[in-house]
C-alpha cells in the first residue's frame, strides 16, 4: 500500500474530520497557496509599506513568515510550487525550490522564494507595459506578455511576448506577434485579422476577427529568436529586432465562438463553441463530431436556462466535465461500434434529489400571492467543484442564494472517488459570505489534508480554510449522535415512500388521542384553585355546624318532653 493510499484512508476514515479552522475576509490582492496566504494589504513600519506572508497554523492562527516591499505595485501573481523533479540533479539547489513570480506595475518581474522571501530576481522588462504572466508545466517555460499594441512605424498592431526558462532561470526569447505576419497572406481572407495571442503548452494560438483560432508551433519561434543571455538578468536591452518576419506552418484551425477551444483527453480531442448556446466535442485528427458530442444549454431540460461550460478532465483521462450553475455532469469517450460516443458515468446531484422550494409571497393586505408560473429553481444553487488527482478525489462545494439576508450561504462539501464515483464522505458548513450568487465566484481546492474554499466579490475575497484532524471522544459521541439521528429521519422518510407509514401513523395517532384524553382528565382535576379549595371547605364545616346546632336543639327538646311518674 503507498503512502497516498494511506493518506486517503485517514482522511475519509472513522478517527478523522474535516474540522474548519479559519475564515477571513480581505478588500486586497492574495494569493492561497495551501497554508500560506499572502495579501497585498499595505503593512507599514518604519515609513514603508509591506507585503507580508502568513503561513495558517493548525490552530487556525496566522504566523507572519516574511515581508516584501509592496511597491511597485503588484499586478499579477503565479505561483510555481513543486518543480519536477527531474530538474533537480540538473540545477543549483536554490533553483529547486517553490517560487513566487509576480508582475508589477512598470512592467516589473520579481521572483521570490515562496517559504522565506528570498528575492532570486528583480527583473525590468522594458518601458513598454506587460499585463499578463503564466506558466507553463509542460514546457517549464514563464511567459510575459503586453497588451496590443501600435507603434506608428508599424502599419499593424502587435503582441510582445518575453519567455524565460524556469531551471535553471533565464532568459530564452523577445518576440513581436505581428498582425502582418500573422495570419498569413493565403490565410488572413478566410480567418480575418489578428486579434489577440497566447502561448499555451508550446502552442501559439492566435484569434482573428472571425472568431476563428489557429494554431502554430511555439518551439519553433522561441528557437529561432533565442539570445544569449548573461548571467546580470536585472534588465534587458536588446538590439536585436523582436519581430517574426515569417510565420510557421498552420497546424490546426477552428471556428470557436468567443475564443472557446480546449484541447485533450487520450486521444485527442477538442471542445468549441458553436454559438452562445451550442457547445462541441470533436476527434481533433478527422474533425468528427463524436455521438452525443453537441451539448445544448437546455439539453432537452426546458427550465435550464443557465450557460453551460465544458472542459477535459484534469486527470488527463478520456473524459469530459460539463458545468452548469446547479449541475455538474461528467462524460465518458468510449468507442462503440467503430465510432467514439460521449456518454454520461455521473451527475451531481442526482435527477429527482433536487429540492425545489417555493417560497409564500404575500401582498400588503395579507393574501397569498400565487404565480402564474414556475420559478427556475437552479438560479438559487450554485456549484463549485476541484479534483485532487494524487488522492483520486472529486470534491463538490453547494452553495444557495439567501434571499432573508441577501448573501450566499455555503451548505455543504461532499466528496467522491473521481473514479468509482463513490461517496467517501457529506459534511455540513452553513457559512454565510457577503454578495449574490450571481456576483460571488467560487472556488474550492483540495491538497491531501488541507481544503481551501474562496468566495470573490470583486476585489472582496472570503477564505475558509479546513483541516484533517484527529477526532476526539466527545467529538466522535456527538457525532454518532448526528449519524443516528439522520439514520432515522432517513428511514422515515424511505417508509413514507414505500407507503408503509400509513399503520404506523394511525397507531400513533390512536396512543395521541388516548394521551390527550387523559391529560385533559389530569388538567380538570387539577384544575381547581387554591381559592376554590377554601371555599368548598368552608362549606364542609358549615354543614357540619348546622348539623351539630340541630342535633343539641333536639337533644333539649327531648329532654323537656321527658314524662316523670
């Protein structure tokens, strides 16, 4: 048995809980990484403004860990947390480490060590602003990149792009995506002109004006536009030009509604937009639509009325997740017949458990108000959902709309196997965060024994944070108690579908009114007041006066009547 296993038995067994031990609510850029928390919230001491690092302790405590100065301003965070490690007999130990890459204001690059602080590198790109930072895994390369631009010598706009390698730290290559080159001259009539650019797993995708996005070999222009570069990596001037004067060969290119496209699973595949409301799944070799591929909105559910959203699975398995506001359905590439199909192996919650609760209106003068038509109950529910694939688990985060106190309230977290699809565990929160459900965005991310479940509402954001721990002797008494409880009303509620409750009912009824009968007999006896008591036993000794005055009254007329010889 591995490690992992053994994990995932104490976190879903009988002596372990998922306890919360932390919430609070920041108006700043943080970022959450597992237990640290780092906020942007200005920290001043000795005239200086802060950043400051917060590791969350068991206890719920926040113990600061470093500061750094807050200006310039922080734009953008991404955090490389474990590198592979087959980078780690290739470069310096300081290399192997987790990090913090952050873009600032002025088009500053700074990279930190993520436990201690330790600045590696303070970077000034250029004059020009950058307002985009990512990383990719794959390739194991940072990627910088500006907003378009236009420069009056040049008769297109253009995308400048700064792409430095992760281990050891470096810079690769400076280049312009040009609307000029990109695309083509054969292909700019069909696809339209440039619109915008991103570098994605070694891929250039470029979207035109058409909503078309093609597809090129990023490799090959970072290659060709590499530099050599010193070890001073403080600031680059290069001499050189920036510009791909020649674009790669087209690798792929799809209509996509909105600049939606996704590509994966085993073999692949890729998802698209057709159209607001149409979404697609297609073998990405012939560009076959696969059986049960088209996903509406509605989806033959005519009160579903919600966008939907689809996306591969994170476990790079042959299956497909598609989320909707109160539903989240994940599907299967199977090969039936010679031909791939998309089916369905899971949906949460499931169809019929859904309780749709109508709310009593009423008007000024006290009537009950009845409308003409059914509300969407799924408007009310919102759905938040994280895989961890080292453990092969799904968890699933329900929220609903709080229309007395106008917030969202957090009900519950439920978590299955990602594979078998079995239930491992159901724990209530009933937390309320501020804003609709409409405005909030919700996230939830699992790392082994740590939960993290985030709520942003606009620059608002509100953490809850939960740990694994040990359950206690009281703790697990009371929560039998839960269980039980829940065991009965469970089987109550199974005999009252199986209609086997009617008997049970009217004998129950029966023993009521027999206890009503003799609590009402107990009640008038009981009844009569202290006040009455002393009446009626005034009343006694009234009578027994009277009789003891009549009976002297006829022992004295005897007496006189008594006849003497």
């Amino acid at each position: 048995m591995t490690s992992i296993q053994i994990l995932r038995l104490a976190a879903f067994g009988p002596r372990r809980k998922w306890k919360q031990i932390f919430q609070t609510k920041q108006n700043s850029l943080l970022e959450l990484s597992n237990d640290l928390l780092w906020i942007t919230k200005p920290f001043e001491e000795q005239r200086k403004l802060y950043s400051v690092m917060q590791r969350i302790s068991g206890e719920g405590r926040t113990v600061p860990l470093y500061k750094i100065d807050l200006y310039p301003r922080p734009k953008e965070v991404a955090v490389y947390e474990i590198p592979d490690p087959i980078f780690k007999a290739s470069v310096p130990p300081q290399e192997y480490q987790p990090v913090m890459l952050t873009l600032r204001k002025g088009s500053v690059l700074t990279r930190h060590n993520l436990e201690n602080g330790r600045l590696y590198n303070r970077i000034h790109l250029s004059p020009l602003p950058f307002n985009s930072l990512s990383v990719s895994f794959v390739s194991d390369i940072l990627i910088v990149k500006s907003p378009k631009l236009k420069f009056f010598y040049r008769t297109e706009c253009f995308f400048r792009f700064h792409v430095f390698q992760m281990h050891p730290f470096k810079r690769l290559a400076t280049f312009d995506i040009d609307g000029s080159v990109f695309p083509d001259v054969k292909h700019k009539s069909q696809y339209g002109k440039l619109r915008n650019a991103e570098i994605h797993d070694g891929l250039l995708i470029i979207m035109t004006e058409k909503n078309f996005s093609l597809i090129y070999d990023a490799e090959n222009i970072i290659e060709e536009k590499s530099v050599s570069t010193s070890e001073d990596t403080t600031e680059f001037v290069s001499g050189h030009e920036e510009l791909v004067e020649e674009a790669p060969p087209l690798l792929f290119a799809t209509f996509a509604h909105m600049d939606i496209l996704g590509l994966g699973a085993c073999p692949w595949m890729y998802i698209r937009a057709v159209s607001d409301s149409v979404l697609e799944v297609r073998d990405l070799g012939t560009e076959e639509l696969l059986d049960g591929g088209r996903v509406m909105w509605k989806d033959g559910n005519d009160e579903q009325i919600s966008p939907d959203y689809l996306m591969f699975h994170p476990d790079d398995s042959s299956r497909v997740i598609h989320v909707r506001t109160s539903e989240i359905r994940i599907l299967a590439i199977h090969e039936r017949c010679g031909k791939r199909t998309l089916e369905e192996e899971f949906i949460y919650p499931k169809r019929g458990q859904t309780n749709k609760t109508v709310e009593s209106r009423y008007s000024r003068s006290g009537r009950l108000i009845k409308s003409t038509f059914e509300l969407d109950d799924s408007l009310n529910t919102a759905l938040a959902f994280n895989v961890e694939t080292d453990l092969r688990v799904l968890v699933i985060v329900e929220a609903r709309r709080d229309v007395e106190h106008n917030c969202t309230k957090l009900q519950k977290i439920t978590f299955f196997d990602s594979l078998s699809y079995d239930l491992l565990h159901e724990m209530d929160i009933f937390v309320k965060v501020d804003g609709d459900i409409e405005t909030n965005r919700l996230s939830v991310n699992m790392d082994r024994d740590i939960l993290n479940i985030v709520s942003r509402k606009g620059s608002q954001q509100t953490i809850l944070s939960f740990r694994l721990k040990e359950v206690m002797e009281e703790e697990e008494s009371q929560t039998e108690k839960v269980m039980l409880r829940k065991k009965i009303c469970n089987n109550i509620s199974n005999l009252r579908k199986n209609g086997l409750m009617n008997s049970v009912e009217r004998d129950e009824e029966g023993m009521e009114n027999v206890n009503v009968r003799q609590r009402r007999a107990l009640r008038r006896n009981s009844s009569v007041t202290a006040v009455e008591r002393h009446s009626v036993e005034r009343k006694k000794r009234r009578r027994l006066r009277r009789n003891n005055e009549f009976s002297d009254e006829s022992d004295d007329e005897s007496g006189s009547d008594e006849w003497i010889p």
